[in-house]
C-alpha cells in the first residue's frame, strides 16, 4: 500500500519523481521478447524520459500538470518496447531493477511518484508485472504513486491494492495519452494537498476484441459520456472502464470499471457498478463484424477512382501488430494477388529472409520471393510474389502513434505488376499510423487501396484521410473471434467464451 502521507514532506514545493515502463503482451503470439526489443526502443533515463515522446505521450501531460502546480519533476528511468508476446524469463526482472534502482537514491527527498505504464506485459516470471511493479515501487519509496494506464490495461486486484491513484485513456483510438498523464498527475496531487483517494472498481466477465471498442460511437461512447458525468460530481476524483488486452490467457481477465472519489468508497462503489452494468448491457453490440476479403476488394474494384476521395483502408486486425500480433500475415496480400485492382494498393509485410533478399539483389531487380508466415506459421501461410524492387531503405522513421522512434530493419518495396505495392520489412511494424508509407515514398492518400495491420486503432489516422475503412476478416493472434483462440488460464465463465452467461454488477 502507498503511504499516507497528504502533504509535502520536504515543506516546500511538491517533489515528483518520473518513471515508466511500457510494454503489451500478446500470449497467442509465438516467441518470446527479449530485452533486446526494450533496449532497440525506448530505454532511455535521466532528462530524455521527458522528450522521448515528443511531447505526445503521457508523461508530457504528467509533466506540465506537476510544473504549473510549481511542483519539481525529477525523471529517472524509462523503458517501452513495441506489443510483442510474452517477456522472456529474467527481463522484466531486469527492467524492474534498473527502474526501481533509478527511483531508491530519491528515497526520502520525494513527495511521490508518477509512473506511465501500459497494463499488459505478461512475462514468463510474473502474469501481473505492473502489480508486482507498483507494489515495488510503493514499498521502497513509502510515497502516494501514481500511474497512468491504456485503455486495454489488464487491471487485476494487486494494481487497485498497490494504489487509488490510477488514470486510463478515455480514448480509443488513443489520442489522449497527454490528458491521461494529466489525471494520474492530478490525482497525485489531490492526495499530497489533502485528499482521500479511495479506489473502487467492478469487474466485467468479458473480452472482445477493440474494432468494436471505437469510443466516438455507440455503444462505447455512451458509456464514456456517462464517465465524464461522473466525474464532473462533487467528491469524484476521476474514472476510467478498461476494456482490456484480450489477447492474453491469464487469471482475471475481464473488463473493469474504476471510481476514485475523495474519500467516499460507497459513491466511488456505486458509480463503478453503474458503468460495468452499462458496458455489460453493451457486450453484443461491442463484438466487431468483419468483411470478407473478397468482397472488400470487389467493393473497391467497383468504386470508380477518384482521388479526392481518399483510398479504402482494410483494417487486417488479426494480425495487428500493435495488439502483439507478428505482421507476417499474407491473407489480404494473396486477396489482391488473385482480384484485379483498378489502382494503386499498398500492403506491408514483415519477413526477414524476403526483405533481406530484396537488398542482396538491388534496386530495380527483378524478384521472386516468398514473403509471410515466416513468425506465426500456426496462422499463416506464405504468398510467392514476382516484381520490381522500386525501394530500399534502413527501416527508420519517427512513429506518431505512438510518439517514438521506430527501426524495423532492411526495408525493400516490391512493385508486383501495375498497382500492387508490397512493404517488406525485416521486423514488423506497428501500423496505427501511416509513417512507414510515408517513409517508403507510398502516400496513402494517394492510393486506391490501404491496408493497415491494425485492429481499430488505425482510424485515428487513416478514417480522417479514407473513402471508406473496411475491417477485414483474416486469422491471426489478434483474431477478433475470440472463442477461436485457445483460452486455458482465463477465469470462466467469461463472455463470449460463454456466450450465454448471465450477469449483473448488482448481484
């Protein structure tokens, strides 16, 4: 548990250490990630944890509440990976220390702790990592800490245990990690001025997949105006609903509604019950509908080619890289491979050895390789393709979503007749926003058909810029037909696993 402590303890203004760690496990995505993946990405101390994100993330939003409240912010250590499977045995044990060995020599000259976290980085030593984390952190500094958390944050007892002062995007897509890090921050400070935080949260017995989960639309966006009703109350501090990382096979996986009020348990209770009711009454509508292969690219075949408005983006959710799936899925690539296409189309396509082969033989050669299915081979199979090797590049470019610098390795863009672009990369890359096209000289909005490796998240990017976002239906370890999955771990019965179970937060 957190200290008690409401006030400074140093008598002047507020000292506010800085950390985070940020990672999202996929369990049905084969491997295992290394410390390598942290270290080739964010694994930075010092100053840096505050630019890192270029003012985009949520320690940016943490930072300016701190400073406008004349607090001083020390940053110290922060470590973020890109979704992946499960953390290998001993590197989280590794980045534990390395964070908690960051914080101890402030032990004592601090009035509490920010930490942004991610809430689903499941590894070989502990299923709860971030529990396990802030109870770390709690213990050794003996401060309030606070942390804010992603929407699919898997939130377990121990995180709620550990401390009240937890924040989640209200966003999905994401696009207010900044205000998130400013609520976690608020309430930090709402407790060292005085305040009671008390924590209160429900469970749901539910998982779905986030290409229903759009929070500009019903039936999420009801709930989330109902949040920030809530909110608005006198005594409430703040809420959040986690939908979850539901590609994870652990106990305690569900949905979950949090209230922090000042000091009343049986409001902050009552107002958690409330939106778990509403999500639950929602489950149906949340299950999200996919469009056969075939037909999205017989939609698009058909539309007459406009350039004004926009391409049709496929979301190929199942393998969204973002979501810890593996990039290597080829199912809409052999989609256009055998459809015939009235304009330009552009797919990206992880797979080492046909990337690599691609720059052996050069620019302007002409290939044949087989690409896909070289990282999750229990869900797909390769496609062979023949075409023009039209770009060659290192793979670098800064990502805006999320705000980070990204290197997938040896890059190559392989044009197969007149319109079909394929990106090979050597590692896969999260597709949520479109800086890789970008970076390979494929402007999306200049294209007739995008697909983007993404389950829901991409259309805080591509929808502005689309004629119209089709979602897919493709296999992959971020399958939305979550029944497809095999769950052994989770905590049953648990919908849609179940489909007929039946259940009220009132019970």
């Amino acid at each position: 548990m957190t200290s008690a402590a409401t006030a400074p303890s140093t008598g002047g203004a507020p000292r506010i250490a800085v950390a985070g760690l940020m990672f999202e496990a996929n369990t049905f995505a084969p491997g295992l990630t290394g410390l390598a993946a942290f270290e080739s990405s964010t694994f930075v101390e010092g100053a840096a944890v505050l630019t890192i994100g270029d003012g985009l993330d949520s320690v940016a939003g943490a930072v300016a509440v701190a400073r406008e409240a004349g607090a001083v912010v020390i940053p110290t250590t922060l470590a973020g990976a890109m979704s992946g499977p499960t953390v290998a045995a001993g590197v989280y044990p590794a980045l534990r220390e390395r964070l908690l060995a960051g914080l101890a020599p402030l032990r004592g000259q601090v009035d509490g702790v920010y930490l942004q976290l991610h809430g689903a980085m499941v590894t070989e030593d502990d299923p709860d990592a971030e529990g396990d984390l802030l109870e770390a952190v709690a213990e050794l500094m003996g401060v309030p800490v606070a942390a804010s958390f992603d929407l699919h944050c898997h939130f377990t007892a121990r995180m709620g245990s550990a401390t009240p002062l937890i924040a989640g995007y209200h966003t999905l897509p994401h696009v207010d990690m900044v205000s998130t890090g400013a609520r976690a921050m608020t309430l930090l400070l709402a407790q060292l001025r005085g305040a009671a935080p008390v924590l209160a949260w429900r469970k749901i017995p539910m998982i779905t997949s986030s290409e229903g989960q759009d929070t500009n639309h019903p039936p999420i966006s009801e709930v989330m105006a109902r949040i920030r009703e809530i909110i608005a109350e006198p005594d409430v501090l703040d809420a959040s609903l986690f939908m979850t990382q539901p590609w994870l096979d652990v106990p305690e996986l569900a949905w979950a509604a949090l209230v922090i009020t000042d000091g009343r348990k049986e409001l902050a209770q009552a107002r958690a019950d409330e939106l778990a009711q509403m999500a639950w009454d929602r489950r149906e509508q949340v299950l999200a509908p996919k469009v056969p292969i075939d037909s999205a690219l017989r939609t698009a075949a058909q539309a007459e080619r406009d350039a004004g408005l926009g391409p049709f983006v496929l979301g190929d959710g199942a393998d969204s890289v973002s979501a810890g799936a593996t990039g290597d899925g080829v199912e809409v690539l052999a989609g256009f491979l055998r459809n015939e296409l009235t304009g330009r189309a552009q797919v990206i396509v992880a797979d080492a050895d046909a990337a690599r082969r691609c720059a052996e033989a050069g620019l302007g050669a002409e290939v044949t390789v087989r690409v896909g299915g070289s990282l999750a081979a229990a869900f797909h199979s390769p496609a062979e393709i023949t075409g023009t090797v039209v770009t060659l590049t290192d793979g670098r470019f800064q990502s805006l979503y999320p705000p980070a610098p990204v290197d997938v390795g040896t890059t190559a863009v392989v044009r197969v007749g007149e319109h079909l672009h394929v990106v090979i990369t050597e590692r896969p890359s999260s597709q949520l926003d479109y800086q890789l096209y970008l970076r390979v000289g494929l402007d999306p909005r200049e294209a007739h058909v995008v697909v983007t490796k993404s389950a829901g998240g991409y259309r805080a990017f591509f929808e502005p810029i689309a004629r119209e976002c089709l979602d897919v239906d493709t296999r992959g370890p971020s399958d939305s037909r979550i029944e497809r999955l095999p769950f052994t771990k989770v905590d049953r019965p648990l919908y849609p696993l179940d489909p007929d179970l039946s259940w009220s937060a009132r019970a």
